[in-house]
C-alpha cells in the first residue's frame, strides 16, 4: 500500500472503486512505468484532484479490440475507474447516446474543454481517394481527426493500427492505411502505445502519467512510451534460458513444445519485438497469460514491419541491440528480418581458466624436499671434502 | 671370469628401510584409491595436461637415470674400456629399478590398464605410434636387464649347483644380451624425445626441434655416466666403503666430452631455427637454468685435477643429473601447453605416489646391495 | 683418457646410422601428409551466421547421450566451459573492448564453435599406439574404439586441437570425441549439430561441395542478399540473408595437412582460439623421423649385428687387468 500524506482526502470511493483498491491501482501503474513506489500515492493524489479530465475516443478502421482490452482489466475494476475517473464524452462503442445526440455531445464536449481534453485515436485512417472508406456521420474519419487534433491537449494512438497502420495497412493495403501521427501529417506529437491489442496498464499508466506529472512520458524514435517499450520481449522471456540453452520446440505439439521450450523455431518474433509483455502479462490472472506463455509464439504484433508484414513462421536473426535501448530505424526487411541481442553473457570464453594449479599443502611439502635434498647434497659435499683429505693423509702414509 | 663383486651382507630391516617402506605403503593406498575413483581423484592431470609427473618424472627421468647400466655397457662393451667393468654391476642394478618401477608407473598412468597387453598384439599395434616404439623397447629393456642381473643374483646362490649351471649358460649368451642391451635404449631413449614431436606448436620452440631424439638420446647416456658416479660416491659414503675415485673421475673426463657435444649440438640448432631464447619470460628462465646446470659439471670437470676431486665429480654429477632431469620436465610439462588457459601442478597423492615408487627402487638397491655382489671389491678400488 | 681413432670410427659408423635421418634436410622416407578421401563427409561452420543459440549443443548432448557439463557450483545448468569427455561440442565466444558489433575483431564480438575437425591426416590416429583412433577409409570420419583403448592419452598430446578427451573422474575411464554422428550416418542420417542448427551456420555434406560453398560465400558481397542452405550443403531448404563481411581465408582447408570440418568468420582464426598450422600434417612430421629410423627395422637391425660383433669381440679378446 504505497503511503499518502493527503491519504485521508482522498474520498473513500471512486465511483465503485473502493479507496483502497485505487490506491492498489495506482502502486501498479507506477510499478509499470518504472516510477518507485511512492509514486504512486503521487499519482493517486493527482488523479483525485483533477476533476474527471475529458476525453475524446475517436475510431477509424479498427476491430474494437483496443477498446476491449482495456474494459477487461479486471483487477480492480478498470472500466469503472476510467468511467468515474474520466470524463468519457465522445466513444461510438461505449456511448449511451447514438446517432444525432452523440455527435452533438461531441461538439459540446470540444467546444467547452477546448486545450484541456485528451484524444483517444483507435484505428488506422484510410488516406486513399481522399479518405472515403472509413466514415463517421458523414465525415471522414481523415477529416474530424484533422479538426480534432489541433484543439486537444494530447494525442494517444492506441492500438497498433492507430500507431502505424496496423491490419489494414498489411499489403497490398487497399484504403491506404495509415497510422495516426502520419495521417496528421507529422505535425503533432502523438504518443503510440502499439499492440494488438495493447496492454491496458500501458495505456492507464502513460494517461496517468500526463495526469500526474502534467508531461508526456519518455518517448522512443516511435512515439512509444519507454518504460513500456524500452525492452526486447526475448529479454524478458520466461523461454529465454532455453533459447540460451538451445533447447527449442521444432513443430506445434512436439516434445519440445510441450516441454516449453523455446518458440524461436517456430517464427517467434519476441527477439525483434520491443514490448514489455513478458514482465506484465495479460489480464491479471497470473503467471504464463501472455502468447508466447501460452506456447504461441510472438508474432511482433507491437512493431512496425513485424506484425501483420513477416511472415509468421519466417526466423528473425540476430543485429546488435544498440546501448540507448532505442530500436533502430528500420532497415528493409530480408529474410526473418534482424534480430536485437546484446552479446550474451554466458558463453565460454576461447580460452578459459582450466586445470589444477599448485595447492598450498603441494608446495609446503615440496618445498620442503627440496630444501631436504638440497641440505642432504651440502653436506654430502662437506663430508666428502674431508673425506678426500683423509684418503690423501693414507695415500700419503702408504 | 674373476670375481671382483662381492655382497655387502649386514642386516637388511635398518631404520632408512623401515622409513621407505612408510613411504611405499603410503604410496599403495593412494595407488588402490586410483585404482578405485580414476586419476582425477589423486592427480591433478587434466585434458590440458594429460600427462603428468609420473610419465615426466617416473618414466622419463626414471629412465634416463636407469641409464647407468647403459651407458657403462657402452663404455665396456663397445669402447672397449674393461677397466671400467667393476661399475657395471651395480650401474645395472640401478637400471633394473629405474626401468621396472616405470614399467610399474606406466601401468599406473594409463586408464584402461586391463588393455594393456593390447601392445603386445600385433592386430592392434600402430606400427605409426612412437609411443608403441617406446612401450615395446622398454618393455624388452626391462627383460634384458633383469637377465643382465640374472648372473650377479646366480652368483649370490654359490652352493646351488643349479644356479651355477644357469650361470654359465647365460654367460654364453651374453654379448646378445649385452648388444640388446645398448640397442634397445638408444631406441626407445631418442623415441622418449621423437614422442613430443607431433604437439607441434603445443611445445615451446625452445625445446621443440626434429633433433628431439638425438638430445634426449645423448642427454641419457650423460645421465647414465653420472648417476654412476653420484651412486659409487653415495654408496661408498654409506656403507663406509673406499671411494672408487680414479675409476669416477675416468667416467667423469667422458662425461665433460658428451656435455660438450651436447650444448654444441642444442645451441647450434636453436640458432637455426631462430627460438626466442631469451624473450619467451618464464620459459627462457627455465631453459636458461637448464642450460647452466650443464655448464656447471662442464666447468666442474674441465681438468683432470678437478675430476679426482670428490667433493666437484659429487657435485658435477649431482648437477648433471637435475640438468637431464630439468630437460626432460621443460620438454614434456614446463615446455608445454595446450592453450593459454592451462595449469598444471603436481596434486599431493601424485607426487607422494612418485616418492614411494622412489622408495620402492632405494629399497629394492638395499636388498641387492646387501643380498648379492654387486658392488666391486674393495680391493679393485 | 681418450678413445683409440679406431674404437671411435667403428661405433660412429653405428652411431651415425641412428642419428643420419634426424640431420638431413630431406628424408628419403619422408611422408608426404594425406590426401582428402574423395567420399569424405564434413561439416562447414560460418561463424557469421551463427547466433550462438546453441542448439547444436543441446542436439550434441541429446543424439550422443552426454551427461550435463556444470562448470558452476549448484550442478543446475548445463554450462560447459570447455570440450570435455561430457561435451563433444560447444559455442564459445570471442568478446573485444566494448563488444558492440557482431563477427568485427576490435569492439566486436563472434562465436565460434569448437569440435572435432576430423583431420586429412590426423595426428590422434598417428599417434595411438593400439589403433583405437581410426580414420575411416570412405567418409574420413576419424573414430575411438574403446575396446582397443589403453588410456595412455597421447592423442590428448597430439591433437592441435585439443579434441580428445579423456574420463578423469572414472575408475574406468575412456576417450571422448565428436565422431560426426556416425551412428546416424550409418542409418541415413547426419550431425545432429546440423540437423538441429536453425541458422543455416553448420551444414553438413560431401567435403568438396563445402569447399565450394565456402569459396562461393567469400566471392559474395557484403550489404548484397545471398542464399544460405540449411541443414545440408545440398538442401532445398534455403534462407536469405544479408551477406556480412568474411575474413578471405577458409580455415581447414590446408592447416595441419587440411580438416574435414571448415571454417569461416570475421575474426582471425587465432584470436577464436584456432592455432595457427603449417601446411603438413604433425603426423607426417613425425612418421617421417619415425619411418627414417625404423623402416623395416633395418637401421635397428644393422646397428644390432654392428653391437653385437664388438660386444663379441671385446669379450672374447678382453685382456683384463
């Protein structure tokens, strides 16, 4: 329970969320963005001050899974945060009004909280032929996000979609899909919080994070927040050891499969794939609830020119990852494409240390013998010195 | 033949005995705790350094001071120098303990023993080894020595007629046995040297040259010229006999001409070849000490009036002995490596299983001594 | 003292026999180091295209049955430091300055994997004494008998490479050595090291298509896209991949008389712990002393009946003081 000084303000519920388990909440959203612990009464205490910050949900050509994802973060009930925490205006799939009432809700919304909302893109747009082929109340999606963009205070892509593209710009990518920040033509900054779907507590702790500290998060050359995005999942993968082992599953439900073995064989795109899967997992029900947990390999959903364009049995191979923990910019994929990996720690040297060197017992009595020997010849050479002289005194007598 | 040995008699159990055989039996519960765990248990050989003190010291160096018998037959036999002849006796003796207690040692060093007699077959023998050039010849070696022995032991039985029937039948057959018996180490003491030369670059340039059996070969008659000396010193000091002085210092002036050679022939070829002599650190150090304790007898016996001096034949061949010792561990373990990464030093158990196979030869000398006529008569002397 | 000039001459006509051959410059039994058996199998390893996975390893121990190597305290990992008679074969790790940049010698860093080479001309089988180490007459691939085995590990001693080795902690101990999965080979298989490479790094196949799959992959270019067979030099399997630069030298292909196995990297072969090796075998270096002095048993013989007339003689017409 992270400690509070202003804990006794803070109201005894959020909506249906008890104090405590928001407090809970907040320790895990700082915990996920790497912050201390303490940040998170910090966050908790910023959250509750704010007066349910509005935020505009747009989608273009998506699947609503981003919008799923999020409402099954269960523990605590996420959904019910985010609707008490926030004030949700505008969202077509969770919107109670429809039709006419929710696009004037919309308009009032913008109009009154003009530089104070967030947007929510969800989605790719469509840029061809002007942007036709996705429509919202007669406008096109290209269109309200252009008029949108401009008068909120930030700007998330969530999903991979809504961050480059995602399915609908898989070739041969007939609407001309593209991602958010493109589709605005660069001019603004957009955060990306890419995967298909992402996680939840990537998008909760990024939101929080500019709630909080009135900023956007570290970002990477991709606009994805760092302390989600900044490691390989093959860093973190709970198969790593046998990938190092070289213990890998050949074919879905062979032995090594079974055994969970490493899923590299099998076009896992975890060594080329930053995301932060592994250390989080899915749906707080505890260890393995992610892909390549489950014995499903990755398959890069998160990166851009990974998921939905090699393909899924195609292996990476290996480019070294750079000290920054930046991706780099991407190269034209061959083949598996390339693969990030530090030079790894636990291989043998070319020469290692090998052998039995002399031990302290082995040396006493060693040198001892010798000294013994050595003293042994010097009197050996003492006595017959005399020796001579005697044998001469006789020579001498005789 | 005239009889010009004679036993020293006394009793046999003294307290030097009664010391060795502790070290002997301390030496065989380590040998049966090999026989029982492997080598890694009392050795510290690894794959870096599979062979160790007991191929470098009980074999090698065993050997090459087992040279005494060798190298006075040399001098008697074939250089025709009879005044010689009372060493023989017990330079052979000597001989015997060297060669057999590395036969003993050999059987302790390799793995699979019980294949052993695999050598003597020739279906499995590699007539390519070196290393089967060297088992067989000491292996006949071994044999010819203890025939060689055979009429000093006969000799000691006066009063059996059986004995002395065999006696003379042996003595028939002695220059076979004798010629065999300087063909057979010439062989095998240069093969010890030609068995290094296939490590190629794992042995140092300071010692490895195709003339590896040439210098091992002329390095073990030197040594067989001075554990004669050293021994007819200790012995006499020991059991308070006269000093066999002119006799040694004779020895001693052909051991001075055999160093030479030797140096001349080992400087000469680490010139041609360019070896690092003095730039290879450690190595250099230990070659530069080998090479000095030869210079050292060199020095020690240039004159004759030096060779009659006890004190400097004592300590010439003392020098000469460690020299040989010192080239044989250089060329075989200080000399060698497997890699950057490997170390090699003697485990306790090994080196006191070395010392009771030492304890074993002195033991078995102090029974002969004693038992038989080996050494020569005083009035030889 | 002195010898007469007669005595000197007769045993120095004998002596000189033994010693003549080590002098000469240019044996007249010199072996000449083998030549490739033309059926021969190997194995082609291209350190740039290995990722160190090391699955080959873990494939090594599983098709021999090797016991796990633990090189740290705890016995958990399998974590060999070096070749061992539990380990036939292993990845090690070429690591300089920062380490930063695949297969480069400064700041870089390389696998390599260290195995039997299975030599043309192998100095183990040279130098067992039983004929435990042979060198099969088709494929060349060179194997223990553990039946005719002594232990006396000299092929430990010659191996440049430092392959075989030996059962230190067994009261009955045997050599152990990568013999190129010839039990697979005689059921149709191959190296499991190659099977189960997922890379493409160790192929497996006739040692003269590996000949020219090494040469046609040091003629590429680097940044250009090249195909890479999988598994076996002949395989339809085939990955793509960016070609990286290759040092222009194929190891094995003539060092200590040629090896079976070749090799190719970015890195000098000697910092990835390959010694550098004449072109003759160590093997033919030492049968041709061998050879010079023992053929037939002619020198040993002739300098036996030289001993045997002076001992005769000397004896019989001793005059003893």
């Amino acid at each position: 329970m992270p400690k509070c000084k202003n804990s006794q303000t803070l109201p005894s519920h959020f909506g249906l969320v008890s104090r405590r388990d928001f407090l809970k909440f907040c320790g895990v959203a700082a915990a996920a963005m790497g912050l201390p612990l303490s940040m998170g009464a910090k966050i908790a205490e910023a959250v509750a001050a704010l007066k349910r910050p509005p935020v505009i949900w747009l989608s273009g050509q998506e699947c609503t899974g981003c919008t799923e994802t999020l409402l099954r973060s269960t523990h605590p009930t996420v959904e019910s945060l985010i609707l008490d925490l926030i004030s949700l205006d505008y969202h077509e799939a969770l919107s109670t009004p429809s039709g006419h009432l929710a696009e004037e809700a919309k308009k009032k919304a913008i109009a009154a909280n003009k530089g104070k909302f967030i947007l929510v893109v969800e989605g790719a747009i469509p840029m061809k032929d002007n942007g036709i082929y996705c429509q919202i109340g007669g406008r096109t999606m290209l269109d309200i996000l252009k008029e949108t963009a401009p008068l909120a205070m930030g700007i998330v892509a969530i999903g991979s979609c809504a961050s480059w593209g995602g399915i609908p710009s898989s070739g041969p990518n007939p609407t001309g899909a593209v991602g958010a920040a493109e589709a605005l033509g660069g001019k603004f900054k957009v955060i990306n919080i890419p995967g298909c779907p992402p996680n939840p507590y990537n998008f909760l702790s990024t939101v929080l994070y500019i709630l909080t500290f009135k900023k956007l998060p570290d970002l990477d050359n991709q606009g994805r927040p760092r302390f989600a995005y900044r490691r390989l999942i093959h860093e973190g993968c709970e198969r790593r050891p046998h990938f190092d082992a070289g213990r890998f599953a050949l074919e879905y439900d062979d032995e090594g499969h079974r055994r969970g073995w490493c899923l590299y064989k099998l076009g896992c795109k975890g060594p080329e794939t930053y995301n932060n899967c592994p250390a989080i997992l899915f749906g707080n029900v505890g260890a393995r609830s992610w892909p390549v947990g489950t014995g499903c390999p990755c398959f890069g959903c998160s990166e851009k020119g990974v998921g939905f364009t090699a393909p899924i049995a195609a292996q990476a191979s290996l480019v070294h990852f750079s000290t920054t923990g930046t991706p780099f910019k991407g190269e034209e994929r061959v083949g598996g494409g390339r693969l990030c990996l530090t030079p790894p720690q636990t291989f043998p040297p070319i020469h290692p240390p090998e052998g039995h060197g002399p031990s302290a017992a082995t040396v006493g009595v060693l040198s001892g013998l010798t000294g013994v020997a050595l003293g042994a010849g010097a009197i050996t050479a003492t006595k017959l010195g005399k020796k001579e002289t005697e044998s001469d005194d006789k020579a001498g007598k005789e | 033949m005239v009889e010009e040995s004679q036993p020293l008699g006394g009793k046999i159990v003294t307290k030097p005995f009664l010391v060795l055989a502790a070290l002997a039996a301390v030496g065989v519960v380590l040998m049966l705790y090999r026989y029982l765990y492997g080598l890694g248990a009392v050795t510290n050989l690894s794959d870096g350094y599979p062979w160790g003190i007991w191929i470098t010291y009980d074999v090698l160096v065993g050997t090459a001071l087992g040279c005494g018998g060798y190298a006075m037959a040399l001098l008697v036999y074939i250089f025709n120098r009879w005044e010689y002849h009372p060493l023989v006796r017990s330079a052979v003796l000597t001989s015997v303990f060297g060669y057999t207690l590395a036969g003993v040692a050999i059987f302790l060093d390799i793995g699979r023993y019980w294949n052993g007699y695999h050598l003597f077959l020739p279906w499995y023998v590699n007539f390519n080894s070196v290393l089967v050039e060297v088992a067989l010849c000491i292996a006949a070696y071994v044999g010819i020595l203890w025939l060689e022995l055979a009429p000093t032991v006969l000799e000691g039985h006066q009063d059996n007629p059986k004995a002395q029937r065999a006696r003379q039948r042996l003595e028939r057959w002695l220059p076979v046995i004798v010629a065999l018996g300087i063909l057979l180490p010439t062989m095998h003491q240069s093969s010890l040297g030609t068995l290094m030369i296939i490590a190629g670059y794992k042995l140092s340039p300071l010692w490895q040259t195709p003339l590896l059996p040439l210098l091992f070969l002329i390095s073990a008659i030197t040594m067989g010229f001075a554990i004669t000396v050293f021994e007819s010193i200790l012995s006499s000091l020991a059991f308070k006999r006269p000093f066999e002085t002119p006799m040694i210092a004779k020895v001693g002036g052909v051991m001075v001409w055999l160093i030479g050679v030797y140096l001349v022939i080992r400087l000469a070829d680490l010139l041609l070849r360019g070896a690092p002599v003095f730039s290879s650190g450690f190595l250099s150090s230990m070659f530069i000490l080998e090479n000095l304790l030869y210079v050292v007898p060199l020095v020690l016996l240039a004159s004759p009036a030096y060779r009659a001096n006890l004190r400097s034949l004592f300590v010439a061949s003392s020098s000469l002995l460690l020299a040989g010792s010192l080239y044989r561990f250089n060329a075989f373990l200080v000399g060698y490596s497997a890699g950057p990464g490997w170390t090699y030093f003697p485990a306790l158990p090994e080196i006191l299983i070395t010392l009771s196979i030492v304890a074993l030869e002195l033991m078995g000398y102090l029974y002969f001594v004693k038992r038989y006529p080996v050494l020569p008569k005083a009035e030889h002397v | 003292m002195g010898l007469s000039r007669r005595d000197f001459l007769k045993v120095a006509a004998g002596g000189s026999l033994v010693a003549a051959s080590s002098f000469s410059p240019a044996p007249l039994l010199a072996r000449e180091s083998k030549a490739r058996l033309p059926e021969a199998v190997g194995i082609l390893y291209d350190a740039t295209v290995c990722i160190g996975c090391k699955a080959c390893m873990a494939a090594c121990k599983e098709y021999n049955h090797l016991p796990p190597d633990h090189s740290t305290p705890g016995s958990v990992w399998d974590n060999p430091l070096d070749l061992s008679a539990k380990t036939y074969n292993i990845v090690k790790l070429y690591k300089n300055g920062t380490g930063q940049t695949k297969d480069q010698a400064i700041n870089g860093y390389s696998f390599i994997r260290r195995f039997c080479m299975h030599c043309v001309d192998p100095a183990c089988v040279s130098a067992c004494p039983v004929s435990a180490l042979t060198k099969d007459s088709t494929t060349g691939v060179v194997k223990y008998d553990k039946g005719a085995c002594i232990g006396c590990r000299y092929c430990q001693i010659a191996c440049p490479y430092n392959v075989p080795k030996f059962q230190w902690d067994q009261a009955f101990p045997q050599i152990k050595k990568c013999q190129l999965c010839d039990h697979r080979i005689a059921q149709g298989g191959y190296s499991a090291c190659c099977e189960f490479c997922p890379n493409g790094a160790s192929i497996f196949g006739n040692v003269q298509d590996l000949r020219k799959e090494a040469r046609r992959r040091l003629a590429l270019k680097p940044g250009e896209v090249a195909h890479y067979p999988l598994h076996r030099v002949d395989s339809q399997d085939v990955r793509h991949r960016i070609v990286t630069p290759y040092l222009n030298h194929i190891f094995g292909e003539r060092e200590g008389g040629g090896t079976q196995v070749l090799m190719l990297a970015n890195v000098p072969f000697q910092d990835l712990g390959l010694p550098p090796l004449p072109d003759e075998s160590a093997a033919s270096q030492s049968e041709t002393l061998m050879h010079s002095l023992y053929k037939g048993m002619i020198a040993p013989y002739v300098l036996l009946g030289g001993l045997f007339y002076l001992v005769y003689k000397n004896t019989t017409k001793q005059d003893l003081p």
